[in-house]
C-alpha cells in the first residue's frame, strides 16, 4: 500500500471543512456535507487548484439554483431529481464548465433531498451550498499550505530510475542474455512508468511563480524537464526496437555490433552526466558549451553500418530495414541527448546567479 501526498491532503482538508462547517449553526446541516465538497474539489497541483476556484463556485451557483427552482415548480420526486440532473450537465456543458459537473450535481441533489418548499427549505439550500462552498475553499488552502508538490525532484528521479531500468535491459539484450517474455513483461511496466512521467510533467507545465521575474527562469527549467521526459521515452524506444528485432541484431557482423555496443554505451554515460549535472553533482565547462559535441563512437557505427550494408548479401538471415530501425532509434536518442545537453549547459551559463534546480534526495519513483 503507496500513501501518497494526494492522501494526506485530502485527509486535512476533510478535517479542515468539517472543523469550519462545525462552526455553523446546527440547522446549517451535516458538515460531512463538506467533507464530501472537500474530497471532489481535491485536485492534484497548486495551479488548478487556483484556476478551477472561480470555476467550481459557477458551477455550484448554477446548480444550486437550478435545485432550488426545480423542488419550488416540481417538488422533490426523485424523476424530477434525474431531470435536473440532466438539465444541469447540459447547462455547465453550454457555459465550459462540464469539468465542474460532479461537485455542481452534487451540490444540487444535497439542496433537492430537503424535500420542502416551505421557507426553511430556502435557508437550508443557502446553507448547502454554504457547506459545499468551505470544502472547496479548504481543499484549494490545503494544496497551498501543505506538501506542495515538488515536481523538479519527481520528474528528475523518476526519469533517472526508469532511464537505469531501460539501460539494464539494454545490455541484456545486447549481450543476448534475456527472456523474451521477461522483457516483453518489463517493457509493459516501463511504458505505464512513462505515461505517468507525462502526467507528471503535464501537472509541472501548469504551475505559475508566484512573481513574474521569476517566470523566465521557470520557463527554462520546464524547456529543460520536457527535453528530459523526451530523452528518456527515446531511451525506451531503442529497447523497445532491440527487444523486437532482436534476432537481426544477433545476425550482424561483429564489427557491427562492437560499435553499436559502443555507441549505447558512451549514450548511457551521456545520460547519467547530464542528468547529474542538473543536480549539480556534475560540472560544466562554460566556456567551451557553445562548441560541437564531439562524439567519435557516433561516427564509427554510421560507418560501420555502411560497411555492413555493402557486404550484406540477399541471402543473409536478417531484415535490413529491421536493423534500419534499431540504427535510427539509437541515432535519435543520440540527438537528443545533445539537445539536452545544450538546454543544461544554457541554462547554467545564463542562471548563474539564481541556476538552482530544487532536486532533493530521493531514491525511489515518488
């Protein structure tokens, strides 16, 4: 069982609305009414949380007037219930706000189950929406105040321990040492680690400093974390690409493979540099970040490869549009691991006075 800080907060801010809404006077209603307000508003980073505010208190007005007229002409059958309902969506469809639904239906069957028309019913609606109203509110103060979320040092580990697993398998499968199905598995795992690294930078893309100055600096750092979750995808594609045509890579020439073997390697070095650095644990030559990257390794396998092909015969036993493809895949993840490191190196060379990338220590995915 993983108890993340989504959990902990969501448990505050239930705390938190029932302590404000206990506040109230008794005829006001449960405050578990909150609590349930508190749990739907919960959303995963600061910045919705802030963008979505305004959002949800239009939506909970829509609906809480729309139950109010509904019970007044109709009363509360539960027929009329499920026809507001359906009234309600459309209506939040019409004005962009179908992202509020579920608070906004909530609040609306809440306000319907008094099941009165008489005046206390009006006061008792009020107060619904009053206690719908402080769960909202408490979950936006607790996203603020408690566990902010730490993305920099999320998205760094996270791509470093999938990038070391994708590596592992790398020279397993290099060297042909693997079960196909044990990679199959793995690669299954890994691919389901890389959708939730891009959730995750989708959540760092939509935060916002808290001072403009400070939003070319965080620009740069988001340029530089994007260009980190794409090299490590790219990383997973070369094994991926080996892991399938794996037979044709243990076809070639020995020359052939010695600077494939080669090249992945000075690759994964490459990586685990670059990545070091932006933890400042590695350093940078300023100077010289402007001048071409030499890579020799690189140079060798393209000719190599060259050399494969015109002495590969028709006869021979593996596809060379599949070797094709592992060559590319490990050309493009040498690109961008150039890029990256150019983003890196730009980064230092013009933050030097405030470069900090807050990278904690951490040792597992978060």
């Amino acid at each position: 069982m993983k108890l993340g800080a989504r959990i902990f907060k969501t448990g505050i801010a239930i705390v938190l609305a029932m302590l404000i809404a206990s506040l109230l006077p008794k005829s006001a209603g449960m405050p578990t009414v909150a609590g349930i307000g508190a749990i739907v508003a919960m959303q995963p980073s600061v910045y919705r949380s802030y963008k979505t505010i305004k959002d949800q208190f239009q939506g909970n007005v829509i609906g809480a007037f729309l139950a109010v007229i509904m019970v007044s002409l109709f009363g509360d059958n539960i027929i009329i219930m499920g026809a507001t309902v359906i009234v309600l969506i459309a209506m939040l469809f019409q004005f962009k706000l179908q992202h509020v639904a579920t608070l906004a239906t909530v609040t609306a069957l809440i306000i319907m189950g008094q099941g009165s028309t008489t005046g206390n019913f009006y006061a008792a609606a009020f107060f619904r929406f009053i206690l719908v109203m402080i769960g909202v509110f408490s979950s936006f103060i607790v996203n603020v105040a408690f566990f902010p979320p730490k993305y920099e040092t999320k998205l760094y580990y996270n791509s470093m321990n999938i990038a070391n697993d994708v590596f592992k398998w790398i020279k397993l499968v290099l060297n042909d040492t693997t079960e196909y199905h044990h990679v199959k598995e793995d690669t299954q795992t890994i691919k389901k680690r890389l959708q939730n690294l891009d959730q995750l930078f989708d959540y760092y893309k939509e935060e916002r400093p808290l001072f403009k100055k400070h939003l070319p600096e965080l620009n740069r750092k988001k340029i530089i974390f994007r260009q980190v979750v794409i090299t490590t995808r790219r990383a997973y594609d070369v094994l991926r690409r080996m892991h399938r045509y794996q037979n044709d890579l243990h076809q070639v020439s020995n020359d052939l493979m010695l600077q494939i073997k080669l090249e992945l390697d000075d690759l994964m070095t490459s990586y685990d540099q670059i990545m070091l650095s932006i933890a400042q644990k590695a350093r940078y030559d300023y100077e010289n970040f402007q001048m071409p990257v030499d890579n020799p390794q690189k140079i060798e396998l393209i000719e190599a490869f060259k050399r494969e092909m015109v002495e590969h015969k028709p006869e021979s036993v593996y596809s060379v549009s599949n070797l094709m493809q592992i060559i590319s895949a490990i050309e493009e993840l040498s690109n961008d691991l150039e890029h990256l490191d150019r983003l890196v190196l730009s980064y230092f060379e013009y933050h030097k006075d405030d470069s900090e990338i807050e990278i904690d220590d951490e040792d597992l995915d978060l």
